[in-house]
C-alpha cells in the first residue's frame, strides 16, 4: 500500500528495531542483553533510556525484549546487557531481582543447594539440626546428638534432653521416642539400627541417655522405663548386671550365694569365706555363718565348703586354724601323727632322744655319748641339768642312752665318761665302793690291806 504522507509511517514496535528507511516490516527482533522499546533503530541500543538499552543488573533480556525481566527467584545478574541470570550458588539463596547473593547467606537450621529461592526453602527435618550458615545440602543438616531429641524442622540445636527411662540413640525427634514410629518425613536420614525407645527390664536410663545402662552390679531393674534401679539385691543372692530381679536365679545376671560364701543385701558377687573357715550351705547372708575350721583340720584356702586338710604330723590345728604349719609342737617336742588338736597332744622328746627343732614329726636323733638327755631335751649335748647334763660321776652314758649305766664294782669314772671302758679299775691302796656310784677312788682304812 501506497502511503500520501511521512505521519502515515508506523513507529517501530517495540523488541524490535527499524535500521533504515523505507521499509515494510521492522528490521528483526531486538539484539539478547538489550531491550529495545517503541521506534528503536538499532539492535543494542545505548544511553537512550526512553527507547530502550543494556539490560540491568538484576534483570535479563532474551531476544526481543521489550521490558526488561527481573531474574526469577533462585537465581541473580551482577553484570548488565544479559540475556539470562545465573544460578544462585550453593549455600545462598536468592529472591527475585538480586544482582548479588552474598547478601543472603543461607541461614543456620537451613541448607540451600544451587538455585534456592528464598531462606526457608529447605529446613533440616525433625531429628537433625544444624548450627552453622552457609550450608549446601542435605548432608549438612546434624543428627541429633545421643542423648538428644530434635522435635522440629530448621533447628539450630537440639531440643534438650531425652526423657528419664527412655533412650535416645540418634537423630531421635521426640523425648519418648519409639523405633517404629521415629522417622521424620519423606526426605529422612533414617540410620539402619535402632535410633531410640523405652529402656527395657534389666535396664534404666537417667534423663539424656544415649542407650541403656545395664542394671547396676548389686541392684535389680525390674520393669521397663526405669530411670533408676529398682532397689539393691536381696541378701543371700548377688545380682552381677542385668538383674531383673531381686533374687537371680539365672546365673547370668545373678544367683543364689553358693557354698562357701555368704551375701549380704546389695552384693555384686559372693564374699567368700576367709581362710580358717567355711561354710556347707547356700543363700548365707552373714560373715558369721562361716564355721570356723574344726580342732585337727586347717582350711587354708578362702570360700571352702567343708574343711579339706588334716593337721600334718609336727603341728596342732587348734579351732578356726587357717595354715598348715602355724602353730607347731615346739622345740623339745613332736608330733607323731596327723590331726592334732592342741599342743597337749605334742609329745615330749624321750629320755636318750633330743628335739632341736619345732614342727617335728620325730626326735631329731640320739643324745650324744657322755651326755644324760632327760624327758624334752632340745640338744644332743644338754647341759643344764633340767632338761639334761654330762654323764654323772661313776657311770658311762652310751649315745642315746635312755638313762646313765653305773660303772661295774671295783671301777670309777669321772663326769662325761661315754663307754663302759671309760670306768677306770680301783688300784692297790684305794677303795671303790660297790654300794654306790664309784666316782673317785678313796684311800684304805688304817689298819687294812687291800689285793
């Protein structure tokens, strides 16, 4: 169509530029980074704001452009003349029309991957917190600590403590959890194994318990949901750990005090009876239901149920008597068989035999010849006259002579004499009695002569 006049020309439209005269149609589309409004002639207009120019920061031009677009949330433009924006990165996130993204850290309790939105976009679910800014992704988020519940989304620390007679694993979102019903929501980090529950029978749990306590050695935890032990063990049984009740009879977390042992109320493990005693029968309670060990036995090991040892040959086992060779016959004495009682019943080394050492089963030996050991003599050559002397005047004491043997009539000997050959014949002029020990000769009557 012919036009009359210039005023029927039609102005560019916009998004579009006019480059020369004359023509029918707009040249093209309005250049990618620019936007060109009504009666633009040229495709990346500049410093004409009224027409058109550089896309803005925070904006973005595509082809054609009349207006230019704000970049959509979760992205952002620092640069002019663009024709798309960029993705917001990692651990920011980014409303509509920013030119810049550090001015929206992500928050803590939040974590923001490329291209979030707005600040609460993506909270750390029930179960998890996290204390930090800044984070990038799902794993940032923290299981909740054991002990701990998380009972809320987009937290920055636990909620407090698990509750008392209950367990809290990990990432645990109430304070009484159960395992079955502990998850958190479509997007979880449920773990393999248990997160948390009840503490069970045999168990407690203080408030904060990460798992639970085995019932305490000495006590019984006997239902579930316990925050303390039931009470202590009864006496005559001990409860090891686990207990459930008061008085085990399982073996495993307790039992009836055996033999040889006694329990007193709260005990862990059996006191045994000490040395000296012990004790036939079950379930005691008391030190004193330890037997002190008979006159004649020792029971020289702890925790016996019958005495086992007689008292050796050398020693007397008086009542409660622990060692074997405490006490012993003393000196001058022995003890020639097994099971005495007291030290009465040690014999007194014989006439002819010494005793040198304590503990003896028999005489040490013979007493020596020249020497009288009478009744509990402690040497082979006493000389203290009590309990033995040198061989009396007149007589001769052979080696473990029982008694001094007089010397023949007619002979004579002096102290010490150890043989009949010792005893000396009486000369011409000397007397040597027959009526009495000879000892030394005495000179004859006047009037008297002696062969």
């Amino acid at each position: 169509m012919l036009l009359s006049t210039a005023s029927e020309c039609l102005p560019c439209p916009s998004g579009h530029f006019c480059g020369v005269s004359g023509l029918a149609a707009p040249s093209a589309p309005c250049s990618p980074g620019y936007f060109c409004l009504v009666a633009v002639s040229s495709p990346t207009p500049t410093g004409h704001s009224e027409k058109g120019g550089p896309c803005p920061r925070g904006h973005l031009c595509p082809r054609g452009t009349s207006l230019s677009q704000p970049c959509p949330a979760g992205s952002y433009s620092n640069l002019t003349g663009q024709a798309s924006c960029f993705p917001c990165p990692a651990g920011y996130y980014c409303p509509e029309s920013v030119s810049t993204y550090h001015e929206h850290p992500c928050p803590a309790g939040f974590f923001c991957p490329r291209g979030t939105k707005y600040a609460t976009q993506f909270p750390c679910p029930r179960g998890y917190y996290n204390p930090d800014p800044l984070t990038q992704s799902l794993d940032s988020c923290l299981p909740c600590p054991p002990g701990h519940y998380c009972g809320q989304e987009n937290l920055t620390q636990a909620s407090g403590p698990c509750d008392a007679g209950w367990f809290c694993v990990s990432t645990a979102w109430t304070a009484r959890p159960f395992d079955l019903d502990n998850y958190t929501s479509t997007n979880c980090l449920c773990p393999a194994a248990a997160t948390a529950g009840k503490c069970l029978a045999g168990s407690f749990c203080p408030e904060g318990s990460p798992e639970p306590r085995p019932c305490l050695p000495g006590s019984f935890c006997a239902t579930s949901g316990l925050s303390t032990p039931s009470g202590p063990c009864q006496a005559g049984y001990f409860c090891a750990e686990g207990a459930v009740s008061p008085a085990p009879r399982d073996g495993l977390t307790g039992a009836p005090c055996p033999p040889g042992t006694f329990c007193p109320a709260a005990s862990p493990r059996p006191v045994r009876c000490p040395a000296g005693t012990f004790s036939s029968f079950p379930e005691q309670t008391v030190p004193s239901a330890c037997q002190a060990c008979p006159r004649g036995f020792y029971c020289k090991e702890p925790g016996l149920q019958a005495p086992c040892w007689q008292c050796p040959a050398g020693y007397y086992c008086p009542l409660g008597t622990a060692v074997a060779t405490h006490p012993s016959c003393p000196v001058g004495t022995y003890g020639p068989r097994k099971g005495l009682r007291s030290i009465t019943e040690c014999l007194l080394c014989p006439a002819g035999k010494f005793c040198a050492l304590a503990g003896l089963a028999a005489p040490t030996g013979d007493c020596a010849a020249g020497h009288w050991c009478k009744g509990g003599a402690t040497s082979k050559d006493p000389a203290d006259g009590a309990r033995g002397l040198l061989c009396p005047a007149g007589h001769y004491c052979l080696e473990g002579a029982s008694v001094p043997a007089r010397c023949p009539p007619g002979t004579w000997s002096e102290e010490g004499n150890q043989t009949p050959e010792g005893c000396q014949d009486c000369y011409g002029g000397q007397l040597c009695s027959g009526s009495h020990p000879s000892i030394w000769p005495a000179p004859c009557h006047p009037g008297f002569l002696l062969p």
